[in-house]
C-alpha cells in the first residue's frame, strides 16, 4: 500500500476525531449532540468536516510538499466550535457571505439544534410523567430546575419569567395537578 494512502487514512481519522471532539465542545451547555434524535445530524457534520480537513490537509500537502502542512486536517475542525459565535454575529444586517449560501451551509448544523431540542423535549417529558401523579415531586422538580438555570440567566426579565412559572407549579391547588 503506498505511503500517501496510509498519510490520507490517518489524517481522515484524526480528523474524525477532532471533528467529533470540537462538536462536543460546540454543544457544551446545549445537550447531547449524539441523542436519538440528533444523531444522524451530528454524524454527518462530523463526516463532512473531516472529509474537508482531510481534503484541504491534502491538497496543502501536495502544493507545498510539507508534511507539516496535513496538521490543517487537524485543526480545521475547529470551525465547529468557533463557529457558532461567528454564525450568531454574522446574522447581521453587515454580514459577509450570502445569506442562502449560509443558509445551505448551516443546514446540517440547523438541524442538529433542533435535534438536540427534540432530545432534551423528550427527556423533560419523560421526566414530567414520571413524577404527573405526584404533587410534592412536582414541586420538588419545579425547585430543582429553577436553582439550576436561574444562575445561568442573564436577562432580568426571563429570570422573572422562570420565578413565575415555578412559583404557579408550587402553589397550584391539589386538582390542578
């Protein structure tokens, strides 16, 4: 087998690897990219990024004949991560690249969120029926999830709106619930 082809699988699983890494590090305090429902979505832009780094890793290294250069194969993934901050500020009225190009570009991207949404939706359920029956877990439940996001609120307004929505689960009477 000659060299190039075992330079080319290695980097394409290092590539996986990163990808995948820099994908989890991108869904951080979001969820779990690889739910039920997010999976396929998070395989394929695990697949299209690495095929990419792999690709441009390459080509670099054919043009400059460095081996050096394949470490772009590596590092390119990193796009995922940065890339969700560049994706919020580029919304803009200022912003750079066309927005149905953007558009097809963050499509696999898109719905993954979505997929992640789905996926934390599902769990909350499960969680909710678990506990329909009985009013003092509700309340219980109630308290727990409102210690643990309201930290997390910046916006004086949804930390309000979170005070609310426990406080209505808290004092709801006994045939509400």
């Amino acid at each position: 087998m000659p060299s190039w082809v075992v330079g080319v699988a290695v980097t394409l699983a290092l590539s996986l690897i990163s990808a995948c890494g820099f994908l989890l590090l991108r869904c951080r305090g979001a969820g779990y990219p690889f739910g039920p429902h997010s999976r396929p979505w998070a395989i394929t832009v695990v697949v299209i990024t690495a095929a990419i780094s792999t690709a441009l890793g390459v080509a670099v290294v054919a043009a400059s004949h460095h081996v050096r250069a394949a470490y772009i194969g590596l590092v390119l993934p990193s796009v995922l991560w940065l890339g969700r901050e560049y994706a919020q500020r580029s919304r803009g009225p200022g912003r750079r690249v066309p927005g149905h190009l953007a558009g097809y570009v963050m499509l696999p991207l898109r719905r993954l969120d979505d997929g992640i949404g789905d996926d934390l939706q599902d769990w909350c359920d499960a969680r909710s029926r678990a506990v329909a029956g009985r009013p003092q877990q509700m309340a219980d439940a109630a308290q727990y999830y409102y210690n643990q996001l309201v930290g997390r609120l910046k916006d004086d307004r949804a930390r309000e709106q979170l005070y609310c929505w426990r406080e209505s689960i808290r004092h709801k009477p006994e045939w509400c619930r």
